[in-house]
C-alpha cells in the first residue's frame, strides 16, 4: 500500500487479528485482515458464518468484548488510531466518525423513547448542537431517509413502525452526527424484497451524498453487486479475495469464491443440479493447519493443508489468497 | 468453466455428547458453595436419621441440675436447656421434624401444584381460568398468615401443619410451572411434536415436562429454604409440634426465657433452621446458574 | 405401501385447499376502541399436483406460514377445506392424525424445532412412536433415514440438537419429516435460515429425496431464486390473498399481476454492471388489518383504476395454465388495461 493512498484513505485496517477467550480454548476469529477505503467508496464483504465479517466490523467500531478479546494490528479512521482510543475517545468516535447499522433495528432501537428523542438525543451528545436544533436536524434526517409523514414519526415509538420504517429510522440515527465511516452489518437480510431493494438505493444514495466510507457486510451476493465498488471474500477469519466488483464476481480467482458463485441459485438453474462446495464451513475451535478452506478444495494439494497462503497481488487491486497453482486456475487479468 | 467438488462427506463434529442434566451435574460439583450447602445438609440430614444412632442422651429426659448449663458440660456438649435436657441430642432428634415439616409440603405442593400448573398452562382457555384464578384468590393472603389460619382452624400436631404448609405452597408452584409451560407450549419443537399426531399426554411427558423441570426446579429449591422457616415458626406459636417433641421451631420458643442467662444456648436452634435454610437457598442459586449454559 | 401415492399416476390432485380462511381477533387497544380483525388468510385455494412442486411466495403479512399451519391442522380455519386425494380431511383428533401421516413439515428455525433436551434419535423417533410403531422398528427407520439425508448415524443419532450445525439440524428436520412416511412434505422456510453453500446442499437433498420417496412439496420462501429453482407451479400471495397462481416459467416470466412483477423487479441485480435504479413499488407491506377495500393491493399499484377500489377482482385465467386476480387481466373488467396482462 502506497503511502499515497494510506493518505487519501479515510479507514485503513491493517494485519488484524481478533481471538476470543472462549470456554474452550482462545479461537481466532480473524488472522491478519487488511483493506483500505477511501472517501465515499464502498467495500462489500461477502462471507458465511464464521468468516469473520461480523467481527471485522465489530472490531473497526471497538464494540467487541472488552475483557475476553484480544485485538492486535493497526485500524486508522480519518487519520485516528482506533486502537489506541480510550474510553472518552471511543465515545466520541462512534457514532460521530464511525457509525453502525445492524440487522434487527428492532434491537437497536430503544423501545422507551421516541425515535425524535432517539436521534436528537444523538446528535445534542455530539454536537453539542441545542435541543431545537437537535430536533431540527432529527426532523431532517427522517425526511432524508424518505420515511413517509416524518413529522408525526418523530413522536412515534419503535413498537408502533413496521419493519421497513424501523430499519430506515435506524439509517437516519446512524447518520445524524455525519459520519465519515458507515458500517452495514447485514442491513437488509431481514427485510422482506420489496423493502430491501428500496433500502440498497437508499443507502446507495445516501452514501454518495455523504461521501462516507462504507462497509458493507452480506451474505447474499446480489446485494453486494448492487452496492459495492470493491468486494473483500472472507473465509475462516480471512481475505481470500479482494477486488474490483466486477472482477470478483465476472472473474473470481480464488477456489472458494468460485465454488460460492457457482452454487448461488438462480432461477435458471432449474432443472440442473446444484454444483455445491462439499463439507461444513470451519469450526474456529479447530482450524485446519494451513489453507483454511484446504479441507473442502477440489484443486487442494499436500501444500496447502501446510502452509496457510497469504494475499498475493494479481494487479489492479486484485488479492488471491491462494497458491494459485492448479493448471485451471489460469489468472485471468 | 464448472466447480467440480471432489467426494467428500461432511466434517464430523468433534464435540462430546452429554446430556443437559449430566452437564448441570458437572457444572454444579465445579461450585464450591453449592458443594458445601450440598455436604451441609446431608450431614444435617444424615445426623437427623441416624439420631437414635449417634445422639449422646435421651432427648425427653431433663436432669434438674444440668439447666441451662453453659456449652461444653461434661455429658451435655452443647449444654443444657430450660428443663436440663441435652442440647445437642435435642438438636439432632429436632432435626427429624424440622426437616420432614420443611421438605415434605414442597414435595407434595411440587406433585400438586406442578399438575395444575402444566395443565393450565398446556390446555389454556377456560380449564386455566379457573385453575389461575383460584391459584390468584389465594396468592391475596400473606403466606404466613395463610398457614397460621389454616393450622390454627385445623389445631395442632404434625399432619396439619404439614397440610397447611402445602396448602400455602401450591399456589407459587402452580404459577411458575404454568409460566414455564406456557412458554415451552409456544416453541417450533411443540408445534413440530403436535404436527407429528401426538396426543397432548405424549407431548407434555416428552416435550414439556422435560424442558419446564429446570426453573421449576430450582423454584422447588427456594421454596424448600421459606418452607423450613414457615415450619419452624408454625412451632414456635404452638400450631405445628406439640412439646415435649423435639423441634427448633418449639425449642426457640421454649428457650425464649433463656436469652439473657444464655444466648448461646437460646440461639440454637435459630442457627441451624438459619443454616439448612440458607444452605437450601444458595444451592437453588448454584443449581440456576449450572442450567444457564446452553 | 402408502395408497397414497400409489393412486399417483391419476388426475386427482394429491393435495387440494379449498377456501380456506382465517382471521384472528386482536384484543382492544384500549378502553373505548373495539377489538380488530386480523384477516390473516382469506378464500385461499389451490391444488397440488403429485410428484410437483408448489412454490408459495409472498412478503410479511401474505399468510403463506399461516396457510401451512392450517393445512397442518395446527390451526383451525375458520372455513375451508383440506382434501387429500380427493377425500375431505376431518377436524377431529383422530382425522388430524390420519392427516398428520400423509402431510408433514419442516420448519424454519432449525434448532427451535427440535427439542433441546433429546438426541436426534429421541426426536425422530418419536413421531412413529405415538403411532404405535415399535421402539426398535422407529430406531431402525430413523438410522436409515439419517444415513439417507447424509448424517452417519452412529455419530449423530446420540447427539443433542445444540451440538450440530444449522445444516445438520436441518437435515435431522427433514429426516423426522420423512419418518412417518408422508406424501406430501411442506418447508415453511426451511432453508432461508441456512448459509448459502449449506442451503444449496440441503436443496440437492431435498431433489434426491423427492424422487427417491415420490413425495409432493409445498415449498413457502421469500427467496424467488430458490423458488424459481425447485418449483414447477408458484402461487403469489398478499395480504392473505392468492394473487396470481402458474407453471413457474409462466410467472418468472412477467407480465403477470403488477405485484408479481414488483417482486420480481426487487430481486437484487447480480450484474454490477447493471443495477437496479428505481425500487419497483415504495412503502412496506402493510398488515393484513386495516385491509383496502376492493383490490387489495390498489394503493400501492401504479396501474390503478378507478374499478379497483370498488371491486375485488376475480381470478381469471390468463394463459394455459395460470391465473391472475387483477382487473388487468379480466377483459370484461372495465379497467381501462383490460386484458393486458398474461401475454
């Protein structure tokens, strides 16, 4: 990484690794993650369970576990050592330099106040702006995010909005203080179709207008096209491909992402059977010594359950983290 | 170009097989406090039985000179009481009694209360209404006064206090199994088992009974530690053992008038109903944590 | 061998729903207001070929769980019917467990449904068990189905739920839904809760057993994708209604009820390079208890006419095999699109 682009990089993660210490032993939920965003760029995070995808962004917002975690690596927000903030650093940053939205608004929202109260709440802790200004800007958010009659939701609770509703006061609490990096943790995996997709161009736009850094973490690789500039593949606590959106998912490189994209069902499909990637996703209690993926890899051979590959650079942008060394699979640039 | 996945069957999990009890086992002997109340009262309970057995002296026969003697008379252990009984023989026959008067009515209300609180609780509609609001009528009279009432209306000797006591135990344990039942009703493996064609008996013997057991449980546990004070006091205002027999509850009123002369010797009595009441208490605490670990 | 599907090879469907509704009552907001009216399923019928697969697709509030769950017997519709090969299935306990043999599911929430304090074994068994088959004849029948949803079951068959993964649930799910032998399997969800490698084995799973037990499936999902996949007839649903029902090919291919076409437009583009720019329909699926009068879906449609708030409109065929409630497709409708729709 070029120290021009670390400069233009408003979030830059490197060599991070995550371990828990669970009632079994520590696992190691993420082995040296790396990537860096700029300004209004959005990274799409594709993985399943156990990749480490949840944790990377729990990680860059510091809302890990405090006593059973141990972080090391280095994550920089517009300039700022995120690992090295105290207590009163941390909650500065979070919600003002960095923001988060989950998956279940629901959880996210507290049900004894009003979403008014919520966000002006938010943005009076921050800013120090008034109470009428404070409300002036909730207002404003609400409308931004295209919640139909935002007046009269400002007086309304969590209990009485729909699912839809909910997830957009979320995105217009998240996005009060201005945020310059915006973590979407499987925003829209709850949601029913029609609300999901209004969703992906809501925060499609908001983002660009904003120009804030986004991560964006999915399972389901449509969304991830429709939103993402560049695309990180994560699998057993690491990158194993990293890219440009259309080259990862027209031209994936690494075993896994392949065996992903093929197995992804498409209507068209019908008829054929689906060509799955065998086995079970990693047990991080019992990771596989080298490759992670190794274990359920057509092309795997006696190196890759030894050494475990790192990122190697294929040219703009692109990262395969593997050997590569199967006759088929040619780089394709 | 197409992803061939080479024939390879599913990883096999590596993790051990142990059942949910084996494993609230395991984790309750890691306690140590649970372990002490455990090793606490079956000794108590032990030396209750075997009393006959270990106890020094006759528990009914007072020597005149020997009252109120202080702790460590020669013969009398723990000294003497207000009629120059043995203490410590006293102790341990009293035990028989308190204890029976303290578990037995958790028992025969767990038996109870538990039938009708799954049952309300799995039938619901009108059968629980009736069963609940009646559960409510009697959950308006404070508890002690309950058992005062009813052992008063009843007299006193041994199988009236313990049906008083039950009496004022079902109601909490009618509540608590049909909240748990009522809760364990509402879960996909229910409807899963309804959708199979069981019938409701087979459903609430395999399903619910063994999923409400835990809070219920430790519920019983709690209730067993108020239970022995509920007794204990029942003797005291003369409505549960009747004197001569041996019993805390009795022996904290007969030794009243000894508090000043010896307060060791008055207090007694109070410190073991204090200890297996305690010990009763926590262990429901340790046996809560050991089932919160999925 | 189950008379059921023996009487396969004949027209008659192996499953048919026939007008079937329910409504809940949700109790007063408060002193003064009246209680409301949950219209959760309303008139829905549809009919289930042998040996196919229904597909049932619709967003929150549609009714497609509830309409499992009163095919199930777990709730009692307030109307309708349910016929198995022809033969009306009481409501009595010895009619629903007569039902409970031919129609089975599995549900979504793969560790919710099975019970935590039983091995695998001690769930699957259990089914047959309350239908008088013999302890060991039930073990024997759950090993052989455990091995055959690819879970060995000397590793499994002694496990607890909690120790195996959500796939690994899954299948024990599918394998206690086939214990009892039934003809007709319905998955509420069964995969949407899965990772997609895992859901996509599950899915090859589910294809293999169809056609080695000549089973019938009702197949509920939010996932057009997967629904597209397995089924050869889709039916749609909202607000408790069925609004257009097909071969699958017919409906994926468009021009259909304007709500199908809006769900089928919300489906992400997997193609970064073209991406979807305007969100089909706005507002979120509403709650089937203030319904619209009329079509129930006209204050969200871009095509609505002035007949469409007055008139609820008939299911009218449109095309060889499919059919669509919209006054679009009705030519005698008076919208002014009349006959638009199916082509």
């Amino acid at each position: 990484m070029s120290s021009k682009e670390a400069v233009d990089s408003v979030l830059v993660v490197n060599d991070l690794s995550v371990e828990f210490a669970g009632a079994r032993g520590t696992v190691k939920a993420l082995d040296g993650v790396g990537f860096s965003l700029e300004k209004g760029q959005v990274l799409g995070v594709i993985g399943e369970s156990g990749s480490g995808k949840s944790v990377t962004m729990r990680a860059i917002l510091r809302i890990l576990p405090t006593k059973t975690t141990k972080i090391s690596g280095q994550i920089t927000v517009d300039g700022e050592d995120v690992l090295a903030m105290n207590e009163k650093q941390l909650a500065r940053y979070r919600g003002r330099v960095a923001s988060m939205i989950f998956q279940e608004p629901a959880l996210s929202l507290d049900p004894v106040f009003t979403i008014g109260h919520q966000i002006a709440e938010a943005v009076m802790r921050h800013t120090g702006a008034s109470r009428e200004n404070a409300r002036r800007r909730a207002l404003e958010m609400l409308e931004k995010v295209k919640i139909p009659s935002a007046e009269s939701r400002l007086r309304n609770y969590p209990h009485e909005m729909s699912g839809g509703m909910l997830q957009r006061a979320m995105i217009a609490l998240a996005l009060s203080c201005d945020p310059k990096v915006l973590l979407a943790d499987e925003p829209t995996t709850a949601l029913d179709a029609t609300v999901q997709i209004q969703i992906i161009l809501l925060l499609r736009q908001l983002q660009l207008e904003m120009q804030m850094a986004t991560v964006f973490v999915t399972h389901d690789v449509g969304v991830a096209a429709e939103i993402a500039d560049q695309i990180a593949v994560m699998y057993g606590g690491r990158i194993v491909e990293y890219g440009a959106v259309r080259d990862v998912l027209m031209n994936p490189q690494h075993p896994y992402t392949k065996g992903l994209l093929a197995s992804t069902i498409h209507g068209s499909m019908a008829g054929t059977r689906i060509n799955t990637i065998p086995g079970m996703p990693p047990d991080l209690n019992n990771m596989p010594d080298g490759c992670a993926f190794a274990p359920r890899c057509g092309h795997a051979h006696a190196d890759c359950h030894a050494v475990s590959p790192k990122l190697k650079p294929l040219g703009n942008g692109r990262q395969v983290a593997c050997v590569l060394d199967h006759p088929s699979l040619v780089v394709q640039p | 170009m197409t992803f061939v996945p080479p024939a390879s069957p599913d990883i096999a999990v590596t993790f051990q097989s142990t059942g949910y009890w084996t494993g609230v086992m395991q984790r309750l002997k890691r306690d140590p406090v649970s372990i002490a109340c455990l090793i606490i009262l079956t000794l108590i309970t032990l030396s209750a039985v075997f009393a006959p057995l270990i106890a020094p002296n006759d528990p009914s026969v007072g020597k005149v000179m020997l009252r109120l003697k202080p702790i460590g008379t020669e013969g009398y252990l723990l000294g003497g009481d207000e009629l120059g009984r043995d203490m410590l023989t006293r102790l341990l026959y009293g035990g028989r009694l308190s204890l029976i008067m303290g578990v037995v009515p958790v028992v025969l209300a767990l038996l109870i209360g538990g039938t009708l609180g799954v049952t309300a609780g799995f039938t619901g509609g009108f059968v629980s209404v009736i069963i609940m609001r009646t559960t409510d009528v009697f959950f308006a009279f404070p508890s002690v006064l309950l058992a005062v009432a009813i052992a008063g209306a009843l007299g006193s000797g041994l199988g009236n206090t313990l049906l008083a006591l039950t009496v004022v135990l079902i109601p909490p344990l009618v509540r608590v199994s049909e909240s748990a039942t009522t809760q364990v009703r509402s879960l996909d493996f229910v409807e899963a088992a309804r959708a199979s064609g069981a019938g409701s008996f087979s459903i609430i013997r395999v399903h619910i009974l063994g999923n409400i057991m835990g809070p219920v449980l430790v519920y019983a546990f709690s209730l067993l530690s108020v239970s022995i004070i509920m007794a204990a006091g029942l003797s005291f205002i003369g409505l549960g053992a009747k004197p001569p027999t041996p019993e805390w509850g009795l022996m904290l009123n007969s030794l009243r008038g000894a508090i000043y002369s010896q307060p060791l010797i008055a207090a007694m009595p109070g410190v073991m109903i204090f200890i297996v009441s305690l010990s009763f208490n926590l262990l429901s605490d340790g046996l809560r944590s050991a089932m919160d670990v999925k | 061998m189950n008379p059921v599907k023996e009487a396969n090879r004949s027209n008659t469907p192996v499953l048919e729903v026939a007008g079937l509704s329910k409504k809940f009552r949700v109790p007063a907001a408060g002193i003064g207001q009246k209680p409301r009216v949950v219209h959760a399923v309303s008139d829905v019928s549809f009919r289930l070929a042998a040996g196919t697969t229904l597909g049932i697709v619709g967003e929150s509030g549609c009714g497609k769980s509830t309409t499992a769950r009163l095919i199930m017997g777990l709730i009692a519709p307030d109307a309708g019917d349910v016929l198995i090969r022809g033969d009306v299935m009481g409501r009595s306990a010895k009619g629903l467990k007569r039902l409970r043999r031919q129609v089975q599911m599995v549900f979504q929430d793969s560790s919710a449904s099975l019970n935590p304090r039983l091995t695998i074994e001690s769930s699957i068994i259990f089914g047959p068990v309350v239908h008088g088959v013999k302890q060991s004849e039930a073990r024997a029948r759950a090993h052989h189905l455990l091995d055959l949803v690819g879970l060995d079951p000397n590793l499994y068959a002694g496990r607890y739920p909690h120790e195996l993964s959500g796939g690994q649930r899954q299948r024990v799910n599918i394998a206690r839904a086939l214990v009892l032998d039934p003809s007709i399997i319905i998955f509420d969800e069964a995969v949407s809760a899965l990772d997609k490698s895992i859901e996509a084995q599950v899915l090859n799973l589910l294809i293999d057993l169809k056609s080695e037990f000549d089973l019938s499936y009702i197949f509920i999902s939010h996932d057009l994708n997967v629904v597209q996949y397995i089924s050869d007839d889709v039916l749609v649903m909202y607000l408790g209604e069925v609004i257009e029902r097909g071969s699958t090919d017919l409906i994926y291919q468009g021009a259909g009820h304007p709500y199908t076409s809006a769900l089928l437009a919300s489906m992400p583009s997997p193609d970064p390079e073209r991406r979807t720019l305007v969100a089909p329909v706005s507002g979120d699926p509403p709650n089937p208890i203030d319904l619209p009068t009329g079509c129930r879906f006209h204050p969200r449609c871009a095509d609505v006419s002035e007949i469409c708030s007055r008139l609820q409109p008939r299911m009218t065929q449109a095309g060889v095999s499919r059919s669509i409630a919209c006054h679009m497709a009705d030519r005698k409708s008076g919208h002014p699109k009349a006959g638009a729709l199916g082509k």
